[in-house]
C-alpha cells in the first residue's frame, strides 16, 4: 500500500473539493508513491507526534489540522512549524491534513459532536453552495441508454435519496466532418443528420474529472458535445456545522452540564441562560462565531462551538445561549473516529492513535 491509497481512503470519506477556500489540506510533507509503513493519526502535527511517529515506525501522519497553513518561506528551525517540517522531512514522514473537508462533510467532524450529544434528526446547519453540477451532452438515439448507464455508474444522476436520475430529450443533431475527420455515422466531407438524445445529469463536484472520463470513454462520436454548469442549489449533504435534537428537553443549567461531562471539557463560557427549555442543539466544531445567525435561524436554542470573542455573546439576544466549549474539546473525538474509519478500509496493519495531548490552552 502506498500513501495515495490512504488518501483515497479519506478522500471518499471528506472529498478536499469541499475544504473551505481559505483552508490547505492535502499532502503537506511527502511523496504519495512512498510504501506505507505505518500510520500515526493526530489532532495537530507537532514535534512531539512527530517523535511518536518515529518511535512507532510510522511514515505517514494524519493530521486534522495543516501544520502548513500559510506559505514558508524559510526552514531555518526558528518556528514549531519549521521543525515540524525539518524533522518530518529527515525521518522520511508524510504529513497529510483533512480539516475543513471533515468538516463539511456529512459523516464528519459536526455530526462526531451530534453523535457524542446523543442528537437525532441531524441536519447540515450550513449547506455548501456551488457543490451540485450539471453536464449535458447528445449521443445517438441508440447510444443513449447504454452512456446514461456508465455516467450513472461513475457516479452522476444522485439527488438525495434517488440515484439513476436524468432528463433526456429527442432531437436531431447535424454535422459535417472535414477531411481530417473519422465520423462514426455518416461520411467525410457530407452534411449528416442524426437522431440524438440530449442527456442531463447532476453530480457532485468532486466528480467531474471521473465524470468527463467516462462520457469520453462512453461516447460513440469522435468528438464530443457537453456543456458543464455549476447550480445554485444547496447540497443538503455537504456543508459546515449541524443541528439534531436531545430526546428530552432540559433546562439550560442542566444542559450545559450535559454537554460538559459529554465533551469532556474543563469549562465552557455561555451567554445568559434562557427561561425556555433546550432541545434543539446546533454544533459547529472549532471557531464557530460566523453560525450564530445560521443557528438562530434553523431555531436552535443552543450553539455549541468555540473561540466566541467577548463581543459575539451579545449575539445572543436571549433567543438562543451560546456555548464556547474550546477549540480543542470541540475537536477531539475527531482523531478516534478517523482511526476507526482508516482500520475498517486499512485491515492489513494497526493504525495508530497519537498519545499526545496538543491541547495548547490549559486551565486553573
């Protein structure tokens, strides 16, 4: 097994097409065609994980967060990023981060908090916008079932629940081949009329290289006509933060108790508690401010998140308490859930949980 395989295992679990803009995912350190010896998962990359992944023979470290985060221009050892870096690089250790694609991914870092919370009904708080496209592209008549089968098997036509899903629609297509050309219907040089089936598909956006190699695969004609279009709708599956419900209502003071023990957090800093009962949880793991309002909107009567500045409790306006339970504590079951997943698809060797605590805030 070499390290791409990993990748493509995380990649089917949180597609880094769906990372937020600003974020840098990916391979940081390494070379995706090394032999995999070993794999280290952590929360963050530090020189002490990195000690840990040498110690356990492990080449390749999945790290929730980028250790690279904005550009180097220096690797002197002067900063914990340089020799991070340094070291990874001398012991021949990969370095791979997953961050905000976990995150806005369904089965990722916000519904590991909903499951902790015990939550039903969990739904994407945030959906991610420009994520759904749309090719369309004529084939003969009696092409046409045959290249709607292979789009669908590459994974176009999925809406939701429903799967095999296109629009398609009878015309004629003409063209006329110059002498170059090597038509498949009809002659060089004459003017060939066809009857032609339009075909429309959705796919995710992470798709579309897989997508466009298989409809030239598929296609019968020598040269292709498709248009691709990104949609405005929302995807309902892809976006950041969510929100579930407790089975029972409870009051505020009991329900940050709750969340506390459930989290496993040393303090949480909350805005004023409501009169009314809490049942509908919002979560959004890490720095969560920019989804008060998203929070307030879905009718949430708590977020839980993080890194709230004094300010965003004003937020509040007693419609809903906000709960700032730290970054870190926000995060932490992540590196657990993502050992669970690696060593269902990765049988063959242990992957290994980091022991270290990168928790770099601590508490009197």
């Amino acid at each position: 097994m070499i390290i791409q395989d990993v990748i493509n295992h995380l990649h089917n679990l949180a597609p880094l097409a769906y990372a937020e803009d600003f974020d840098n995912v990916g391979l940081l350190v390494g070379d995706k065609n090394e032999t995999v010896s070993g794999i280290l998962v952590t929360l963050d990359t530090l020189e002490a994980v990195v000690d840990e992944a040498i110690e356990n023979n492990c080449n390749l470290i999945v790290s929730f967060h980028p250790i690279i985060f904005s550009g180097l221009k220096k690797l002197t050892g002067k900063t914990y990023v340089e020799r991070v870096v340094i070291k990874a690089i001398q012991h021949n250790i990969a370095i791979f981060s997953i961050h905000t694609a976990l995150d806005n991914a369904l089965q990722g870092v916000n519904s590991i908090i909903c499951d902790q919370l015990g939550l039903t009904n969990k739904k994407i708080l945030i959906p991610q916008s420009g994520t759904i496209k749309k090719l369309q592209t004529y084939v003969p008549k009696a092409n046409a079932e045959a290249l709607r089968k292979s789009l669908f098997n590459a994974g176009a036509g999925d809406i939701g629940n429903y799967e095999s899903c296109s629009f398609n629609v009878e015309g004629e297509g003409t063209y006329l081949g110059n002498e170059n050309s090597n038509p498949v219907l009809g002659e060089k040089g004459k003017l060939h009329r066809e009857k032609e089936i339009a075909i429309s598909v959705t796919f995710k956006k992470h798709l579309e290289s897989n997508v466009l190699k298989t409809l030239f695969d598929a296609h019968p004609y020598e040269e292709v006509a498709y248009e691709i279009s990104t949609l405005d709708n929302t995807n309902q599956h892809i976006g950041i933060g969510m929100i579930g419900e407790l089975n029972e209502a409870m009051t505020t003071e009991d329900c940050l108790k709750f969340i506390k023990d459930r989290m496993n957090t040393e303090c949480i800093r909350h805005s004023k508690p409501l009169n009314t009962s809490i049942k509908r949880i919002a979560v959004l793991g890490g720095s969560g401010s920019f989804a008060i309002s998203a929070a307030k909107a879905a009718k949430a009567d708590i977020l839980v998140t993080s890194d709230l500045k004094y300010h965003d409790f004003f937020s509040a306006e007693n419609s809903i308490v906000l709960a700032d339970i730290g970054h870190y504590e926000s995060e932490q079951f992540t590196k657990s859930f993502l050992v669970d997943y690696l060593s269902k698809k990765i049988t063959n060797f242990a992957i290994i949980l980091s022991k270290t605590n990168t928790n770099p805030i601590k508490y009197l």
